[in-house]
C-alpha cells in the first residue's frame, strides 16, 4: 500500500522521483548566513535533497565564493562524498568582508545538480587592531550598593545611501542596544558567559534597516550580569571586575563604495534610566519614573547627561560569537489564578519553564508591583520559595502613571511556574499576564512519541529541562542562588542534550571555556567557567566531572562528526588524563575528594531498604579509565598513533589495577551496588569471562529494591544501556515504567513539567525534602532520553562513520509499548524510525537522508517474513545474515516500510526468567 502511495506521488508530480538533486541548507561554520566569524579557513556543509529518490549520494562536489563580482575561490570538481566541514582553500579573507558562496553536486549516477541558491558569510574582527573604538564607562559615581543600569548614547549623521551596516558590540556584563529607538537584534544576556578574562564575545548584527538618512543615534543600557553581579556558591559581586563598560564599533558601507565608522569613544554621554537594579539571583527594580522618552533617537536633549570615561580594556580577548545566542521563545497564559491559605495571590502558568513575566497594568505614580517566583506550590498549598536558598528571585516595578504600563524585567531571568503578585489593586486578570521562555536559540532536532503518555510526558519534561538550562552555559539548575556550568550535570546530559537540540555550538562554545578554565595541574574545575576558585584554592578534579574534558568531545564528535572539536579539545583531554595519572598510586586513582555518585539512593529517603553507597575511588577509577579510553579514540580519529600505543598500554594497567583492588576471583565488586556494576560493564572493565555475571549481579540488585533503581547522577546514565547490552531490556523497560520511587516516572506522576534534581524532590504525602537542595528544574536524570531515542526507538550513528553518516536503525520493541514515533534532523537530513506492534505482526518505517546509507535492524524472529510494502523487498535493499530478534538490511536513503513476523521465543524470555528466578 506505502509503496503505491509513493509510486502514485510520483506520478502525480511528475518527474519528482528521478529529478536532479538540489543542494540546501547551506552552513559556513554551522552557521546560515554568518555576519561574523573569526575562523581564517571557514568550513561550507550543506545537505541534499534528494525528493522522493532512493539510494542517493554524493560523488563530487564544487564549490565557488565571490566578492561581489570578484571570483574569490573556486574549488573546482572534487571526487568526494564530503557535504560537512570542507574547508575554504582560497587566498586570505579580510576583516569585515561579507563573501557569498555557492555549492553544486554530482550524483552516484553522474547527474550534476543546479548551483544551490547563494549563502552568504562574513568575516569578523579578525585581529585586535580591527577594533578602532574604545572601551568606555560611566561618567558618573556609580552607585555602589544599588547599581542602576547606566545609559550610554551618541547622535551621528548619514549623508550617503547605505549599503550595508554591521553593528559589533560587547561589553563587561550584560548590554541591550538600540538604534533611533529600535532594539539592535533579538538576543538576551549578550554578550554571553565566557570565562571573561580569557575569551570575550562579541556580537554583529545588520543594522542598515534601522539607519535613515540624516541623523541617527544609538544607545544602551548596561546591567551587571555574571560579569560584576553576585554569583557562585556563596554569591559574590565583581568576580572579573567591578565596572560596566562598552564597546561598540558601527561599520558602515556606502553604496559609492566608502565606509565610515562610528565607535564608543570619549564623545559619547552617560546617565541612567528605569532599570535600578538588576542581579541575576535577586531580581529586577525598574521604575517608570526614570524613564527618559526618545533618549535613543536623535535630537534627545542630552544637556543633563554626564560624559564617559574612556578605558584601557584589553581588546586581546575579544573574539567572535560561534553559538547561538539567548533568545525569547514559547509564551505561556496562565492557566489558573488563586488566592492561597495566607491570602496570597498567585498566578500557574502551567509548566515550569525559564524566563520571565511579563504583564501590564493601570496605576498611578508611585505604585509598587512585586512578583516573586517559585516552582511549587507548598503542601498546605501556599506559595514556596525555600529551595531558592539566598536566591530572591523577584521582580519589583514602580509605576509612573498616567495610563497603561507594560512591564518585563532586564538583565535577569527566573525559574518558575507559578507567580506571587503583590501590591496589584483588584482581581488578577489572566489576559493581562505572559510568561516567555528564554534560552539558547539551539534548532529543536528531535520528538520522541510512543503508546504510553507517561513516558512521553518525561520526554517533555527532559526537554523542557533542557530549554531551561541551556542559557549559553549548560547550568545545572536556573532557580536557586546557583544557576552555574556544573560539568558533570553536562556530561551526563550531553548526548541526550544532541537528540532534542542541535547543541553542536553550544558546547563547542563551552568546551573552549572548560579548557580555558582548567588548571595548570590539568585539573578541570567544578563549574564552568569557574567562579569557584579563590586565591590558591583550586576546587576542582572529581571523577564524572572532571571528565567532561573527554566526555561530551567525544559525544558531540559522535553525534556532529566535526573532528575540528577533537583537535581543540585534545591537549585538554591529555591533560585531565595526566592529573589523574599523576595522583594515582600503583595505577590506582585513590586520592582527592569526590562527589561521587552523587543522590543516589539513600535509606534517609524513605526510612527503608539499604543505601546503595558505591565506594568513591572505585568510581574515580573507572572513570580514569574511560577517559583514557577516550584519549585513545581521539588518537586514532586524528592520527596520533604514538599517543594511541602510550594511552593503550596505559588503559591496560588501570583495568588491571582495577581488578587487583575492587574485584573477587569470581566477579563480586567489593561495592555490590547497581553504579558498579553499571560503571564496570558499560567502561569494559570486567574481562569478558565475568561480565554476563556480572549483568546477573545487577539484575538481582534491581530485583531486591522492588525493581527499583539506586543510582545517582553517574550511574543512571549508563544503567538502561548496560541492561539492553546484556539482554536485559526487559529489565530496563521494568525500571523506565516504575513509577514509585526511586524512578524516572515518580516526579511524573507527582505533576512534575521538569526533571527534578531529587528522585523524591516532593514525597507522596507533598511534603518536600530539604530545601538546601531540592531543584525542580535539575537536566542531569533526564540522561535516559540517550536510550530512549537510541534503543527504544534504535537511532544511532556507527562510531566510525559519525554524525550519522552511516547510520544504524535497531529499534527494541518492549514495555507493552504499541508504537514508537521518533524524528532526529541530523546534519544530513531527517533520520525516522517509527516502529508499531499489532498483534504478532510488527511494522517498521524508516527515512533515510541523502548521502548517507543505513544498516536497518527489522525486529523479528522469523527474518525471511519480512516484507516491503506488502511485498518481496526491493532490489536495492541487500539483506544480510539474521542476528538474534532480528533481519538485518543494508540501504541507501529513502523512506521505507516494512513489517514482520513477531514470533516470541524461549530465547526473548531469558531475561524475564533470570530476573524472576
């Protein structure tokens, strides 16, 4: 029926089947359209769109750039089936100049496609003498317990029709511009967090929409950001300095083909306006009264504002925006309006999300509004705020009066779901409130649906969990007085953070910062960037924290197949490699202080059952050994073979020491937890005689807690795998569907729109645990969404073929699930695996993107029943040898359909019987 369905598409549009490939969404350093990148040789990637022909790729490739008219480079026809990374090999690019670019293919049948339709990108500030303006501040005496925001602003005159006009601006804390009274761009918290004293961002926007002819004038306003505002464990203001300064550099070209430039220097003018206070943990005060009408726009009378003072601020640092900035995003009505047991008047906006409220109202001068914000609701059903620690987290408006005021916050954001409004007069309206979502504009890239609701509501909340902490820094929490890079929190996270997003900049971005911040020991810090350390303090080096060094390299390698990543994370990854090496005694890691694995299960919990503590060291020395398993892999990938024989040989004594330390004869791991055995199975460091006894070990565990999970933040991520490794998915389904704690689906059924940092954040009676720590919104646990989309829906890349170029499709049917819907936008295209149980028959759809080929896992048990639409399969699928559960084919792209016997054996029911024995 598909097949017809397909055939008859064809037919009804003509030549669409068999026409010319067309090349699209073309990227110059994963970006489209770049206006400012600083790599000198930029890197072209593009995808094919093949319509509805199978089996398609790539031969040859040409690729031209220009310079208006001028031919800058032309590749000619070269004999590859590369459509990601390939470097620009033509003469030097110029600071500031935008260049156009164009790509065209050849087919496996010899068929050249149409040039693609013209990309564009510029070129950035390429060295610190391209930057003519000067940093300046403000000309006033700040005040230095409030902080208002200061302004800054300067008329100029365009005399020429404009060609173009490239805006570069960044800033010590946090900026928002405006041209002759329009906003420049639409991105929030610029210019970003970096590890300041290192790496400075700045941005570029087009602006020549916002100039006109005559006189223009600019602005902005400042506010204290993570630069100069209190921040860190035990919040402390002015970490990288104590001033706000500005640096803003307009590049304009004249269609007669001369440029001129305005700069922040000694001209400019200073003052403040209705932002009072902004800190990212406590909150907003703006105030109307201090507005000053039309103060971007020319013809301001300025005569009250004071100079600025210029400053001598390095412009070494300085260096492009290569990830996608904070911007606003889904908005949320609310869904309920209720007074609480105290009287308290309080507004559910229904999810608990990251951002801000906005709202408008009617007053008079001098009225206060205070909004607070909280993740829950209390067990007496008052509002909570306790788990915010130290964090404020509110926002005070102050009326001027004289008709409708809209009002949102600046220069911080909140994690909330619910509301408090104070000081409103009258009934809360609903219409007049919006909460709006604010995160890094990463492209969603993938939906995971199934049969169970429950499940697909934890495939939200890990998403949203995701959204809320994805700030330009992956935080581990965005409510309470900490909202900072925790490594492990990300590294745990960072393949499932691939499935939902396209997170490829984002942390390329922060792994720069993690080696920018490691110390010279080769110790990683705790968070990044690190505002922890003081003095000779250097906290920092905890096993499955510290590796985020070598982890998410290797996982965004997997995932995006840009080996430019191992190559500027690689001295980094040797490094953390090396401390650990350096402090282990007898190839053993035992000293220093670890987290661990950290909220693990915990009879303090719930007054029952047994702790399941994993001995620290134990811990610390798989992890030395996966991060040297992963120093070997970027070895090899980059053609080190001295470092892979050194690493290996290396690798090897740490498994042996290892099993000396922490393993009996006969497999029993001195710590009889689920983390070891999870953490030994999944880093291979069992031989291979004791690891089915070991996958029995774990399984009894699971059985003793009621079938139940015990893991913390570093073995959960890996504990579903390691069962469905070992012919355990039946188990693992068992702990996915638990919906008791300790379990994935506990907070779901608890209401929870987020992952919870806590397996038991609120207990079945509604009481909560303590609130020192007890985050509502915490992504870490969310980790299971790596094994949903890649075992239960079975999308995945084969390691030496990454970011799905070769792709692997091997779906596990289970759970009593009847369907499974999963879509991932690979860098290639759409990769679908949609598989769905109906009785003893089981159907499989699949799509494949150009350019790349598959190897497609049918389940069955019966391999010659598989079918193709109904029919024999077709010629240009290869089918090979039947593994266990499964008919294993070969194809090239396209979209398939297939469906197969389901026969249950003996053999499927091992796991179930040994789990039951």
């Amino acid at each position: 029926m598909r097949k017809s369905i397909i055939l008859l598409a064809c037919l009804f549009i003509g030549a669409t089947c068999f026409a010319q490939v067309k090349v699209e969404h073309l990227l110059a350093e994963n970006l489209p359209n770049p206006n400012s990148i600083d790599a000198l040789t930029p890197r072209f990637s593009w995808q094919l769109n093949a319509g509805l022909q199978r089996d398609v790729m790539q031969t040859a490739y040409e690729i031209r750039v220009s310079e208006g008219k001028h031919n800058v480079w032309n590749s000619g026809k070269v004999m590859s089936d590369e459509s990601m990374y390939v470097d620009y090999k033509g003469g030097k690019l110029n600071s500031g100049q935008k260049y156009n670019w164009q790509v065209r293919v050849w087919d496996n049948k010899a068929k050249a496609s149409e040039w693609s339709a013209p990309a564009t990108f510029q070129m950035g500030m390429l060295t610190p003498g391209d930057w003519k303006a000067q940093w300046i501040t403000p000309g006033f005496k700040e005040d230095s317990v409030m902080r208002p925001s200061p302004i800054f602003r300067k008329e100029f005159s365009v005399g020429k029709k404009i060609q173009s006009a490239i805006a570069y601006i960044t800033s010590h804390g946090l900026y928002e511009a405006q041209i002759n009274g329009q906003r420049v761009g639409d991105a929030y918290l610029t210019p970003g967090w970096t590890s300041y004293n290192k790496r400075l961002q700045y941005q570029a926007y087009d602006v020549t929409g916002l100039l006109k002819n005559g006189a223009n004038a600019v602005g902005a306003t400042l506010g204290s950001g993570w630069y100069r505002g209190y921040i860190g464990y035990n919040p402390t203001p002015n970490l990288y300095g104590k001033d706000v300064a500005l640096l803003f550099q307009l590049e304009i070209t004249y269609t007669d083909g001369t440029k001129a430039e305005v700069i922040s220097d000694g001209s400019w003018k200073s003052s403040t306006g209705p932002v009072r206070y902004a800190e990212i943990y406590y909150g907003a005060t703006i105030d109307n009264n201090y507005q000053q009408k039309g103060w971007t726009e020319p013809g301001f009378a300025d005569s009250k504002w004071v100079g600025v003072k210029v400053q001598n601020f390095s412009k070494d640092i300085l260096i492009a925006t290569i990830n996608e900035s904070v911007k606003k995003h889904e908005v949320f009505k609310p869904v309920k309006v209720f007074t609480t047991p105290k009287g308290e008047k309080v507004i559910d906006f229904g999810q608990n999300l990251v951002g801000w409220v906005k709202f408008k109202v009617v007053g008079k001068a001098g009225d206060k509004i205070t909004i607070s914000h909280a993740e829950v609701i209390d067990k007496a059903g008052n509002f909570y705020t306790d788990n915010l620690r130290t964090a404020k987290s509110q926002d005070t408006y102050i009326l001027k009066g004289g008709g409708e005021e809209t009002f949102e916050p600046q220069f911080t954001w909140q994690g909330f779901r619910y509301i408090k409004v104070e000081g409103y007069l009258g009934d809360l309206k609903q219409e007049d409130f919006t909460a709006v979502a604010l995160y890094s504009d990463m492209a969603p890239t993938g939906t995971f649906t199934c049969s169970n609701p429950s499940i697909n509501q934890l495939q939200h909340n890990i998403q949203w969990g995701q959204k809320g902490n994805f700030l330009d820094v992956p935080t581990d929490c965005p409510q309470r007085d900490e909202r900072l890079g925790w490594t492990g929190d990300a590294q745990v996270f960072s393949r499932t953070a691939t499935y939902n997003m396209n997170v490829h900049n984002f942390f390329a971005k922060w792994l720069k910062d993690v080696a920018a911040d490691q110390y010279s020991s080769g110790s990683i810090p705790h968070v990044i960037p690190n505002v922890i350390a003081s003095g000779n303090s250097q906290p920092g080096a905890s096993t499955g924290w510290a590796d985020v060094s070598t982890i998410i390299p290797w996982n965004m390698y997997l995932a995006y197949g840009d080996k430019q990543i191992l190559t500027n994370q690689y001295n980094s990854m040797k490094a953390w490699v090396g401390y650990m090496q350096q402090h282990s005694r007898n190839d053993l890691w035992n000293t220093g202080d670890h987290f661990g694995d950290w909220l693990f299960y915990s009879v303090n919990d719930d007054n029952g059952g047994a702790s399941a503590i994993t001995n620290k060291y134990l811990i610390a020395q798989c992890f030395y050994a996966y991060s040297t398993q992963l120093v070997i892999n970027a070895a090899n990938v980059l053609g080190k073979a001295d470092d892979v024989k050194y690493y290996t040989d290396l690798l090897a004594t740490i498994k042996s020491a290892y099993l000396k330390e922490y393993v009996t004869p006969n497999g029993l791991i001195s710590s009889d937890t689920q983390t070891a055995y999870v953490l030994a199975l999944q880093f291979d460091m069992l031989p291979e005689s004791l690891r089915q006894q070991a996958a029995v070990r774990l399984v009894n565990n699971i059985r003793q807690y009621g079938n139940h999970l015990t893991t913390g933040f570093l073995g959960t991520p890996y504990l579903c795998n390691v069962l469905s490794r070992f012919g355990y998915a039946n188990v693992a389904y068992r702990l996915l569907l638990q919906d008791t704690y300790p379990s994935w689906l506990y907070p779901v059924k608890m209401g929870a729109t987020t992952i919870w940092e806590r397996w038991n954040g609120i207990h079945p009676d509604g009481s909560f645990e303590v609130p020192s720590m007890n985050s509502y919104n915490h992504y870490a646990y969310g980790a299971i969404g790596d094994w949903m989309y890649r075992t239960i829906a079975g999308i995945d890349t084969k390691t030496d073929a990454p970011g799905y170029k070769q792709i692997v499709i091997k779906p596990t049917i289970g759970g009593n699930l009847d369907y499974v819907n999963a879509d991932y936008e690979t860098n290639y295209g759409k990769v679908s695996s949609h598989w769905k149980v109906d009785g003893s028959v089981v159907s499989l759809d699949v799509e494949i993107p150009a350019n790349t080929t598959a190897t497609i896992y049918v389940p069955t048990n019966n391999a010659g029943s598989v079918k193709e639409n109904g029919g024999a399969l077709s010629s240009d699928i290869k089918q090979g040898a039947p593994e266990t559960g499964y008919a294993v084919l070969s194809v090239g792209s396209g979209i398939y359909h297939f469906s197969a016997d389901r026969i249950p054996t003996v053999r499927d029911f091992r796991g179930e019987r040994e789990f039951n024995r």
